[in-house]
C-alpha cells in the first residue's frame, strides 16, 4: 500500500550547510528609491536558522570588496567582481498592478558577484544542506557537491531556473529541465518553488523523485510528495515588500525539521516566517525568545 504520510527528516546533529551569496537590495516606487539595505537568501535565513536551530550553521556565500553591511556569517570576499545588486521597481501603491514573475514588482539584477564553487565549499559531512542561490551563483556541480556531503538536500527553486536579460536585467524563469539541474532532482529531499515558479517546475513529475513544497504567498503553501499532498494554512499578514519571505519560509521550514516537526507543522513554521517578513522592508525583526515560546519549540 501506498504510503500517503508526508516524508521525514529526523535530525541526528551534524548542523546546516547553507550556500548563497548576500547581495545588495535597492527597492523604487514609482522611480523613486524608498528603501536600501541587506539581501541575498542568506541574509533572511540566518535570520532565522540561527536564533532556532538546534545546531548550527555554516554559511557559504561571495561579496565583493563594495559590500555596505555587518553581518554575523563573513562571506569570501572576491577580488574580481562586485557584490550582487538588485533593483525591485514596485507600481504605486493605488496602481492596482499586478501579475508576472513577482506579482507586483519588477525584479532587475544588475550586477552579479562570481559564483560559488565546489571548491569553495568545506570538506565533512552535514545534517541538512541548503542551496539558496539568488543570482545564478550555484553550479550544478556545486550542487551535485552539497548532495555528497549533505544527507537531507533542501534547494530553492528560484536559485536554478532563474535567468536574466542582457540588457535590462530583468529576472525571468526557465523550465528546471532546461537548467542543467534536473538530473540532480533524486538526490533532492525538499524542493521549494513559489506559485510563480512552479509551472517551470513540473511539479507533478517532480513530486515523484522529490518533495515539493510550493509557496502561495496570502494562502500558504502545499506540500506534494509522490503519494499525497496537503495544503497548509497561512497566517495574516499586510504585505510591504514581499523581498525574501520565501526565504524567510524555508528557514522556518528546516529549522522545524530540524526540531523534529512533522513536514505539515515545518510548513505552517515557515509559513509563519514568510508573513512576518512581508510586513517588513528588508530583514525582518522579530524577538527570539518569543517566538520560541510562541511556536513551542523544545
């Protein structure tokens, strides 16, 4: 009989790989620059990952000798690019737009650090790996590495379909199986993709090799594996600037996992995650402590 029970990651030590580089955010409405400050996936789930994961974590990521910002996992700096910028033009507030890949803003890199390596990467073996790339900065031999030496893989979608105008920047999708990626996708336990992302993903083929959670921004998520799914509630929250809430989810997400939670309660974490981050203009903040005891985490 099929066995229609989400999967599992138990944890059993080892502590976290997260690769990605940090980057920096320059938010426009209406042309008008009305915010600046710290991106890049790993930014958001340090956020996270590091007040509640039981173990810790060791980050990989790539700045240049330009990048503006104080934080608490030192990237390698590189001596041949420039950090990773981006530009996200938002309509106004009364414009009603919406619709494309990031719904209601435009999302231009302009430039981008160089990418992560194999090489770049620590020898050892870890619990759980998470492969969070922004700006096309994950190989897939350098994914192929973290698989070998990570025993539950977590990849976010964005980091492998993500493609980028030569002239303007503008970010745009691919089909997964056109990445380069797809042949990784069995060695993969949890691949996350947001509403926008998952027709590139062929979720019902994928879900056959991996667990697929797809992120519904207002109405949660759902998590698909090859015997069932299940829907997960979202929580209320007023969007400000949607940058980074997928990441902010999938922290959540490992680090219920980590915790031991079962896959629907990591998701409903996540989902926690995601809407206290859209609340905020860049890197949510948020008191430890209390969410520790609010989500009754050991």
């Amino acid at each position: 009989m099929a066995d229609r029970r989400p999967p599992t990651a138990a944890p059993d030590g080892g502590g976290c790989l997260v690769v990605g580089n940090y980057c920096h955010d320059v938010l426009f409405r209406d042309g008008v620059i009305v915010g600046e400050g710290l991106g890049g996936a790993a930014s958001f789930l340090s956020n996270v990952l590091d007040p509640l994961s039981p173990n810790p974590s060791l980050y990989i990521s790539k700045v240049g000798p330009d990048f503006l910002y104080s934080v608490s996992h030192a990237p390698v700096t590189s001596t041949s690019s420039r950090t990773t910028l981006f530009h996200a033009h938002f309509p106004s507030s009364d414009s009603g737009c919406g619709g494309g890949y990031h719904g209601d803003r435009l999302l231009r890199r302009v430039r981008a650090c160089e990418p992560i390596l194999p090489s770049d990467l620590p020898a050892g073996n870890f619990e759980f790996g998470l492969a969070a790339g922004i700006a096309g900065e994950i190989l897939p031999e350098t994914l192929a590495f973290m698989i070998d030496t990570c025993r539950v893989m977590f990849v976010d979608m964005q980091g492998l379909i993500r493609v980028f105008d030569p002239d303007d920047g503008a970010v745009g999708l691919l089909p997964l199986r056109s990445s380069g990626f797809s042949e990784l996708l069995p060695r993969i336990g949890f691949l996350k993709a947001s509403a926008d992302e998952a027709p590139f993903v062929d979720v019902e083929e994928v879900r056959r090799v991996c667990c697929v959670v797809v992120t519904e921004g207002k109405d949660g998520c759902k998590v698909y594996w090859k015997d069932g799914e299940v829907e997960v509630a979202p929580f209320p929250a007023i969007q400000i600037d949607p940058t980074g809430a997928g990441d902010s989810f999938l922290g959540g997400f490992v680090a219920g996992l980590s915790w031991g939670l079962t896959v629907p309660d990591a998701a409903l974490l996540g989902n926690f995650f995601g809407a206290l981050t859209v609340c905020q203009i860049g890197i949510p903040k948020f008191n430890p402590s209390l969410l520790k005891s609010q989500i009754d985490l050991p």
